[in-house]
C-alpha cells in the first residue's frame, strides 16, 4: 500500500473549511507512473497557478475545462501530493504546489531547449519588446536571460515605459510584444480576455487588485485632501486613483508626480502620500493604508500580453518569449525584490 499523505497545512488557511483537490485515497489511473511528469500537464499546472482558475487556464491553452482538471488530477497522482485548494472565492496553491512552481519551469524549459537542440530550429530577427517598470524588478530579468542565451541570434531590443504608453506603441507598430497592464474591470464577462483593435491579441498572465499604500506611520487627516504621488498621464494607476476619488467626492492634490518608480516610491517612503498600487507588488517598507481612511476601492488589475501586427520571423519570436514569460510566471516576485506600479 502506497503513502497516505497528511493534507499540507498552510498559515491562515483553514483546510476544514476547503476543498483540497486530491487524490490521496483514489488510485492512480491505470498504467500512470508515480514521479512521471507530463509536459502538457506541467503547462496547464502553470497556467492554473498564474490565473487562480481552471476556467481562465482553460481559456488560454485552448482546452476544455475537464481536460484542465484531468491534468491537474494526473499531476498530483505523479506527485502523491495535493497542489491546489479550492474555497467558495476560488484557488490557492497548497505548499506543495508552491514547491512544484519552480520544479515545472525547470522541466518545461529544459524539455523546449531539447526540442530545440533536435528539431534543428533557431529562431531569428529582430524582436521588440517593451515592459512597465513594474516587471524589471520580478523574474522577468532571469527570463530575458534565458530567452537570449537559448535564441542568439534573435536581436531583442527592450523598452521599459508605462503601461499606457506602451499600448500605444504596440498599436502604432513600434513593439512587436508588451507586458504591460489593463484595467481589470475591461474583461469580458467570466473572466475573458479581450484583444483590441488591429493587434495580434493578447493573454492574460495574472489578475490583482489595486489598493492604496503608504509609509506605515503616514496618517491622513479627513479635513484636508488627499496628498497623491501619481504617475504622469497615461498612466493606469493614476487615472483609476482620480476616477475612484472624484466618485467619493473626496478632495485630492497632486504631492509627486513621476514617471520614475524609484521616485515615486522614495516619495511615498518619505511620507509625501499616498499611492495607487498593485497588492501583489508591494514595494518593501510601504504597507496597505487601513480602511479606517476611508479611501474608495480601486478595483482590479489585468497583467497581459499583447502581441504586434508583425508576422514571420518575428512573430516565431514574440510567440516563443511570451510562451516562456507565460511558463516563467514574470509577474512573481524575485528573492528580496521591491516592486511598483507605473
């Protein structure tokens, strides 16, 4: 009789209270192999971690959603272990799931270097891509690296601006790929993506919320308005920040505005104000203002990709680095990182 693994506990989740998605007492399909993992399954593994839903993983690899949850429960009958947990609000990651985030990048890239090497094929030309700021202090570096090492002969030119700015570049035909930020209140009806316009379409790469931080000892005083550090227009934060604050009716001024992160953030340490930010980038010594402020909710955040117009070899090339971006999860936070949102 094989192990009977005791459910992973996980700090402030109570498991009584979910659905742990396992398979410690079914038996394994028949002809599966314990500790044999699949690529396809280790794909769709990643995109359930990155969207925190089967229906959005689905969506993106172009599969049914009972196809996603085959391969999930395959995986976690190679693995022996429980790798999400599902509640009534949706998907977490158990702590073995977590641990096998790193484990699928490793195996998935080391399985398309392979193919590579067998198939013969080298992806070639020029290859424009353009990043907000948020993402320079995330993975995506060491994905870049990657990227360049295994395609050299793929001339990648980097343009890191906010994410409104690169939208437009991507629709003036200036970028071939962005990574960029939507408003998360733009998706379609569950959950959806949506392309614009005369471009290749876009993938969602994760999904956040926005919230207001500052330095921890900042206290906002109700009788006066509201001091913000923004980024120039057109910036996403800083336009969702305006818009919520003149529904509320709440009177506001500009403290800082710039395009810098770095500025920005050093402003917000200082004390100056407040900020719009993506809560899943929380640059370090700043923290969520309480709701006792009273400042209005910010809504969502989509992080995507967008691809150009641009076909051949440059579209090979764009499909490959978002393909690794995707695998890479770009938008997770890198060891020791302080992050931002342009």
């Amino acid at each position: 009789m094989g192990p009977s693994w005791s459910t992973p506990r996980r700090s402030g989740t109570p498991y009584s209270a979910l659905t742990v998605i396992t398979n410690r007492d079914r038996r394994p399909s028949r002809g599966y192999r314990r500790g044999v993992y699949e690529p396809n399954q280790l794909r769709t593994f990643l995109a359930v971690a990155q969207t925190l839903s089967f229906t959005q993983a689905a969506r993106r690899l172009g599969l049914r959603q009972s196809t996603v949850s085959q391969h999930v429960r395959r995986l976690e009958e190679a693995t022996g272990r429980p790798l999400f947990v599902r509640d009534t609000h949706g998907v977490e990651l158990t702590e073995d799931g977590e641990a096998m985030l790193g484990f699928a990048r490793t195996i998935l890239a080391a399985h398309e270097r392979a193919a590579a090497f067998f198939t013969g094929t080298r992806l070639r030309g020029r290859l424009r891509f353009g990043a907000s700021e948020d993402f320079v202090t995330t993975r995506l570096p060491e994905i870049l690296e990657t990227f360049r090492r295994e395609h050299p002969e793929v001339d990648l030119e980097l343009t890191v601006e906010l994410s409104g700015t690169l939208q437009a570049r991507l629709e003036a035909g200036q970028l071939d790929l962005v990574l960029a930020k939507r408003r998360g209140d733009r998706a379609e009806p569950g959950g959806g993506d949506r392309a614009e316009p005369g471009v290749g379409g876009e993938e969602l790469v994760w999904q956040d919320v926005l919230v207001w931080i500052g330095a921890p000892r900042l206290r906002l005083d109700p009788e006066r308005p509201v001091p913000l550090i923004v980024f120039p227009p057109p910036g996403i934060t800083r336009a969702r920040a305006l818009e919520a604050l003149q529904a509320q009716g709440r009177p506001w001024r500009i403290a800082c505005t710039s395009s810098s992160l770095s500025a920005n953030v050093a402003a917000a340490r200082a004390g100056l104000g407040v900020m719009a930010h993506t809560r899943g980038l929380l640059p370090a010594g700043l923290v969520e203002v309480p709701a006792r402020a009273g400042l209005p909710e910010l809504g969502a955040v989509d992080f995507v990709l967008r691809k150009g117009r641009r076909r051949g070899a440059t579209q090979e090339a764009a499909d490959a680095l978002a393909a690794a971006i995707l695998a890479g999860g770009a938008v997770r936070a890198a060891p020791g990182a302080a992050f931002g949102t342009a």
